[in-house]
C-alpha cells in the first residue's frame, strides 16, 4: 500500500458533536419508521429507511471521514466533499420522507407541546411557503454554489474553520431546499404542476456545466492555497482543478439528468400527475392526526386538523384545485399583459418595424451578409428565438408574426369574404412551398444573401396582404403560409397549448363566442372549437378564442409533452390525423428536412458533395444542391418510411395499409426532428448571437447617427465552441430519441390488441428512429459552417 492511500485511510477525524447529532437523527427517524410501518407497511417500506440513513451515510463521508481533512490538500477531495453534501445527502434524506417518521419518532411530551404548536404558527407558514417555491430553492442553490466556488470566499473557508463550517451549511441546506420540490416528500402536496421540474433540472445542470468548464479549462490554478500545500500524489494543482472540474461535471449532471429522464418518463407514463402535487390543494396536510401525535394525544389536544404548510399556508382544498394546470395566464403582469385584448398587436409592432427595417438594410445595405441587418437577424436570431420559444412555450412565432399586420388593413379595404377553394384545403400547397424554401435556401445561398431575404420578407408581406384581403378565415396561416406549418408540427411537442380551463363550463355555454365572437371580438378563424380542439396544430396562439369567450374559460395550460402525437380522437378543426396524408408527408418532409438542413453545412457532406461533383463531371453547384435535396427530402424518406410501414405490418400483424401504418407511425417522428431543428438552430444562435451588435452599429452610422460610435466588426465572427454547447446539442437529441420513441411505443399499443405485436410493430420504427438520432450525433460532432459571420 502507497503511502498516499494508507494516510488518507488512516485520517479520520473525530467530531463528537457531529457523530452525537447524526445518531440521535437516526435513533428518532428509525423509531418513528417502525411505529409507522406497523401502521402501514405499504407506505413505509424498507427502501424508505435505507434511503434516509444512506443520507446521514453521506453527511457522515463528506465530513467525519478522511475525506474532511484531506479536502484541504486536494481540490478533488474538496469536490467530493460537495457532491456528498449537495447532489447526495440532500436527496436520499428527502426520499425517506422524513417528516412523518421524525416527529413519530419524538418523545410524546416534545411533540404535543413543542411541535405541534409550531404548524400554527401564520409567520411560520408563510414564511416556509416562499422559501420552498421553486424559485427560490432554484435561485438560492444557484446563488450558494457560485458564491462559494468564488475565489475569494473559497479561499476564506480554507483558512478559517468557523467559515468552512459555514459553507458546509450552506451547501447541506441550499441542496435539501433544492431537491425538495423535485422530490416531493410525503406527505406534501404542492400548488405547481411536476412539468416544472423539467426545466428546473435542465437550468441546474446548465449552470454545472458552465462552472465545471470553466475548472476544467481553465488555464490558471483558481484557489491559490492549493499552490501553498504539499502536493500528494506528484499531481500538479493544475492538473487538481481539472480532475475536480470533471468530478463536478459528470457525476453533478448525471444527479440532475437521472431524475430528469425520471420525471419525464413518469409523466409521459401517468398523464395524470399533471396536476398539482398528489392530489390536494395548496398545503401539505397529514391524512391522520394520530400519526403526527397519537391517538390519546390528539384526543387531547382536541384539534380538528393539522396542517403542514410546507409549500402554501393556504387552507382551500377544494376538489377544482385538484386537477388545475399550470396556466401562464394566471402568471403576474405576463398573464395580465396576453389576456389585454391589444396583445398581439403590440407583439406585432415592433416586430414590423424590425422587418421594416430589415428589408431597407436588405435592399440598400451592404450586401455582405455579417454586416447586413437582412443577413444577421432572420437567419441567426430569428430562427433560435423562433426554436427556443417553441421548447419553453409555444407557437409565440406566430403570434407576434409582423406579416398579418396587413391583414388587418387589408380587410377595411378589400371584400374578404370568399372562400378559400375547396381543393386547396390541405396542406399539400404548403409542403410544397416548404420544400421549395429549404432547396432554394441552400440552392441560392439565401443565408449569404441580404437582397434576396428582404425580397423574401416582402413577398410574404405582399402575399398575406392578397389572400386574407379577399379569402376569409386566416386562409394564409392555415394552408399557405411554410413558417407557420413549421410552427405547427414543431409546437406538437411544446408545453402549453391554448385550451379550455373547466369543461364544464363548456357544458352549459350556448352562445359558443370562442369560434363564433363576439361584440366585435372575432372568434377562432382557423375553426378550432376550443371544447373539441386537441393539442396546438393549425393554432397560432392569436388569443381571440380568450377575448371572446364570456365565461373566461380559456388558459394559456401545461400539457403532457407529446401527448398530441399519439391522441387517436378526431380534433375540430384537424379532424384525425392520423388519416390525414397531407399533415403526415408535411411531418415527413420536416423531419427530414432537419437532418438535411443541419448537413448540408457541415465539412464532410460539403467534402462529399464536391467529390461526387468533380466525379461526375457536373461542375454546377445548383444541380448538386438539387440532387441533394431530392434524396435527403424526397428519396430518401419515401424509401425510409416505406420500409418501416412494411417491416411494421408485417411483423407486427397489422390489419392496415401501409400506407395507413406508415402515416399513423409517421407522427413519431416529430421529437426527433425536433431536437434536430432544436440542436442545429441553438448553436447558430448561442456562437453568433453578438453578431448583431456591430450591425446595427453600421445601420445607425449610415442614418446619420454616430453616437454608438464606429462598428467593431471582430464581434461580427463566431464565438468558440464550448463543450457546454455540445453538451446541450446532445441533450437536445437525448431528448428528442426518448420522446420519439415513447410516442412510438403509445402508437404501436393502439395498432394491435396484443402486447408482442405492438412490440413487433413498434420495432422498426425504434430503429429508424434510433438511426436519426446517431445521424444526429455525427453532425454536431462534425465542424459547422458559420454562416452569417465574417468568419464564414
């Protein structure tokens, strides 16, 4: 044995107050478990009693084991120490549900009138209520692990014993505060909706990358103690940091992804724990007094009920409070601001004159994309905005969209009251004109192009202006308009969607304003009757349902992510889409197209592209981009999916056409492509985002204006490629392989009464599913064109 590891086994400190303090927690959490479980075995198992001493286990390693005093000679130590008290203990202590099991576990005399008084208490309730709410568990977490990983304050709690104590505590209890709402001990019951913890979990796990990288990478030694201390091991303090970095990296976002992958799973399994906590209103209550304080206890006491307000000191149980949504209207001033009836025109504004200004650039600008307002905005920052609003929201695109603007002009001056012909009443126009986009993009390098995109801005502008101003019902949203078929399919996958509050209320409504309107306030143009309308196709998020409904009856709700995709039930305004070809090839072409787009820019499939061009003596960039889209959008799908739908009714027994199979399964898809479109358009967005500044910085010196002094065009190039990003691409596609799959599987349950030949069903399609995923893989992995920035 070195002499290393038989010190380190050898240094163990002894804290009497700490031992003490940890026995007594596990003497009375371990009495009260017994008298508990005597009570009902179910809910107590043993893995409840494991679990909550496998936290004390950890409290014990991280701080009366070697570890203690060897995390003053190695920072790697150090960041176990951490790990063990903020991503261990603090989980494993809440999965024991500890609070019923304590306080049974107390002596009868410190209960009755020590404790129980306490839950009385009103400060004390609202006190615990905001201190428990995500936000703030969120933020103080944040806040902990950054303040103290700060050189200054790191460095003061290796030097002095009282601080690192302090920070000890700090890191205990920001962890317990952090893991509590994701946990959910019981018996809690909590006001928001379990879809929270998604991106609470993928915010904490960001914020842990970005801290690990920069221990990891860093080119200097952060805490200069670790300069000053015997180096064990002939390990550079250099070398220290990283190897911390990395133990803080990986096993920290493996605590936060495990649970995520967790939470998603059980919420795509049980829709039905889409509600607030598990089943009551706003508080945590204890189902029976006499497990709180006994049975003759109680008796004495004569009290009704106890209530433990650990989340809300509000005492309303009412039954409608049970399955109540998260509802982003209900939101302070971002609630107040979506139900004002003006909403969407002051989203429209500015955004119209940002494509008024857009277009000017376009046409009279320099016609060097990186230094044109038309060459930065739409392809870098619009389309990440557009992608990342539809992940945390939805179809806000459309709402705020500058180019229906005209349709309300056009409709004062131009008869709006024809019908839009019956056979193009599909979305067949639309596939079509999307197909074009994404050939002509590449084709005719629109990216590289200002004067072609303002032309394009203009055309959309003029085009809507036509159509609405002589066709009713939003005819260019619904059948026409290739962004908004976009938004459509991708926001199948987004978290909210516009819906009914109480269907009940529904019931007894007579006058159905949402679709028919109401005192000059239109109704649903796009015929989406809000009682029977499922899930945010053809929705383009335009409130008028909201401002009409009499009853306000109408929410911006939480849903389960991708429950649409494998919803069998006709939908107004839909019908069921699972029949509907032109919807099926629309999704087909966008998933697709998502791999093609994101390929065509990366320097093998370029280097590929000019092989076979040279090989075949071609010698033309448009017929090489043509014979490319031509696979990737039309070939190669038909061949892809054909053979799936086969394979699919083959092995899976299925009664059905392929054709019929193929546009049901089709609908699987969509996470995947999702997560492409998601991973392909983030990373333009997150490497060039700051490409604007000096842009706009030119465009305000050609007016005229110099105040913003001259344009430092070195901000106009692509940032580095942090492996932070990476890891968020992969996280992208992570997601969208598991939901793709799930939603296959729920598809592949309804095609066939058996549960092996769904499963036979199911597989080919997990297997084409799984070979875009790894397409996936290789093309973030592969360097990328930065297109729009001086370095492209």
């Amino acid at each position: 044995m070195t002499s290393v590891p038989e010190a380190f086994l050898r240094s163990w400190p002894f804290d009497p107050w700490l031992l003490a303090g940890l026995g007594l927690t596990a003497g009375v959490y371990l009495r009260g478990w017994l008298d508990l479980r005597l009570r009902n075995p179910k809910r107590w198992p043993l893995s409840r009693l494991i679990a909550f001493l496998g936290g004390l286990l950890a409290i014990f390693l991280a701080l009366a084991s070697p570890i203690e005093p060897f995390a003053a000679l190695l920072l790697q130590v150090h960041m176990i120490q951490h790990l063990l008290l903020m991503m261990a203990a603090p989980p494993l202590l809440w999965l024991g549900t500890p609070l019923l099991p304590i306080l049974r576990g107390l002596p009868p005399q410190i209960r009755i009138h020590w404790v129980a008084p306490l839950f009385r208490i009103p400060a004390l309730r609202t006190w615990i209520v905001r201190l428990t709410h995500p936000v703030v568990t969120f933020s103080v977490f944040v806040a902990v692990t950054w303040i103290w990983h700060a050189s200054a304050s790191y460095e003061l709690a290796l030097r002095n014993s009282d601080w690192h104590y302090v920070q000890h505590v700090c890191f205990l209890g920001s962890g317990l505060l952090f893991w509590f709402p994701v946990i959910r001990p019981y018996p809690s019951h909590v006001r928001w909706s379990l879809w929270l913890m998604v991106p609470y979990l993928i915010l904490a796990d960001v914020q842990n990358t970005v801290l690990s990288a920069l221990l990891t990478f860093s080119s200097k030694v952060l805490y200069p103690h670790y300069l000053n201390v015997p180096r064990l091991g002939g390990i550079s303090a250099e070398q220290d940091q990283s190897v911390a970095g990395v133990l803080m990296w990986v096993p920290g976002s493996l605590a936060f992804l495990l649970p995520l992958f967790g939470i998603v799973i059980k919420l795509l399994c049980t829709p039905a724990l889409n509600v607030k906590g598990r089943g009551a209103g706003t508080g945590i209550q204890l189902a029976s007094r006499s497990q709180l304080i006994g049975d003759r206890e109680a008796t004495a006491l004569r009290v009704r009920q106890i209530t433990l307000p650990l989340i809300s000191s509000s005492p309303n149980h009412d039954s409608r409070f049970r399955t109540r949504r998260f509802d982003l209207l209900r939101v302070p001033f971002v609630g107040q601001f979506l139900k004002w009836r003006h909403a969407r025109l002051a989203l429209q504004l500015p955004m119209a004159a940002l494509a008024g200004i857009l277009i000017i650039d376009g046409l009279r600008g320099p016609q060097i994309s990186a230094m044109n307002l038309a060459g930065v905005l739409p392809w870098i920052h619009w389309r990440g905005i557009l992608i990342l609003g539809l992940l945390a929201v939805g179809n806000i695109s459309c709402m705020a969209c500058p180019f229906l603007l005209p349709r309300t002009l056009a409709r004062r001056w131009l008869p709006a009251g024809r019908n839009w012909p019956p056979w193009l009443r599909s979305k067949w126009l639309a596939v079509v004109l999307l197909v074009l986009f994404l050939w002509s993009y590449e084709a005719f390098s629109l990216w590289d192009s200002p004067w072609w995109t303002a032309w394009i801005a203009l055309g959309y502008f003029a085009l809507s202006f036509v159509i609405d101003g002589f066709f009713r019902d939003a005819s260019f949203c619904k059948y026409v308009c290739p962004i908004g078929q976009f938004n459509f399919v991708q926001s199948l996958v987004s978290p909210l969607e516009v819906t009914v509050s109480e269907p009940k209320v529904c019931e007894s409504c007579t006058t159905h304003d949402c679709i028919r309107g109401r005192d000059g306030i239109p109704g649903c143009e796009l015929h989406l009757y809000q009682p029977l309308k499922v899930g945010n196709m053809d929705c383009t998020f335009c409130m008028d349902c909201l401002h009409a409904c009499p009853h306000q009856n109408i929410g911006l709700l939480t849903r389960p992510v991708g429950k649409d995709l494998w919803h069998e039930a006709p939908r107004s305004g839909v019908g069921i889409v699972g029949k509907r070809l032109d919807i099926a090839v629309l999704v087909v072409v966008l998933v697709f197209g998502a791999f093609a787009n994101a390929a065509g820019m990366v320097a093998p499939v370029v280097a590929w592209r000019d092989q076979l061009d040279s090989l075949l003596g071609l010698h033309s960039p448009l017929l090489m981009t043509s014979l490319f889209y031509l696979v990737t959008l039309l070939l190669l799908p038909l061949l892809t999916v054909w053979s799936a739908a086969v394979v699919s009714c083959r092995w899976g027994r299925l009664n059905s056409r392929w054709l019929d199979v193929a546009m049901r399964f089709s609908y699987a898809l969509v996470p995947i492509g999702f997560g492409m479109w998601l991973a392909h358009y983030s990373f333009h967005f997150m490497t060039s985002y700051d490409t604007v500044v000096p842009t706009a910085v030119r465009f305000m010196r050609d007016l005229g204006f110099d105040a913003l002094g001259v344009p430092t065009w070195v901000g106009a190039c692509c940032r580095p490629v942090v492996d932070a990003l990476l890891r968020l691409e992969i996280l992208f596609l992570d997601f969208g392989l598991l939901l793709s799959l799930f939603t296959g599987y729920r598809i592949a349950l309804v095609q066939s009464p058996k549960w092996s030949e769904s499963l036979r069903a199911f597989a080919p399609w997990a297997v084409l599913i799984t070979l875009l995923f790894a397409l996936g893989i290789w093309i973030i992995f592969q360097p990328m064109q930065m297109r729009g920035t001086l370095g492209a």
